[in-house]
C-alpha cells in the first residue's frame, strides 16, 4: 500500500509489527517518528496487499 501511495506523490512508508505484543506495536511507531517525523495517518491493514482481496 506504501508503493502504491507513493507513486501517487504521497510520502508512505511500511512498518511491520506484531499487534499481539504492545511492544512490537510500540517500536514500529517509534521507527515511523522517527523516520517521518509526526504522523498524521496510520493505516492498519491485516492483509500483505490490496491483490489478496477478492471483490464480489
């Protein structure tokens, strides 16, 4: 989803974290501060991509 956003001209970057561990959650918020600065928009997606959704 960050690749598809940013070829629309916006600035996105993926951070992988576990959701069952407060921790994992924590350090990859921490890693996306870091890199961006504050973030504005958090997207929380379960799925690897957009391509595994099947639409009926």
């Amino acid at each position: 989803m960050a690749a598809e956003l940013r070829q629309g001209g916006a600035l996105a970057r993926g951070h992988a974290a576990d959701v069952r561990t407060p921790e994992s959650l924590e350090a990859a918020l921490a890693r996306a501060a870091a890199e961006l600065g504050s973030v504005a928009v958090l997207q929380h997606s379960p799925l690897p991509s957009r391509g595994d959704l099947e639409l009926a």
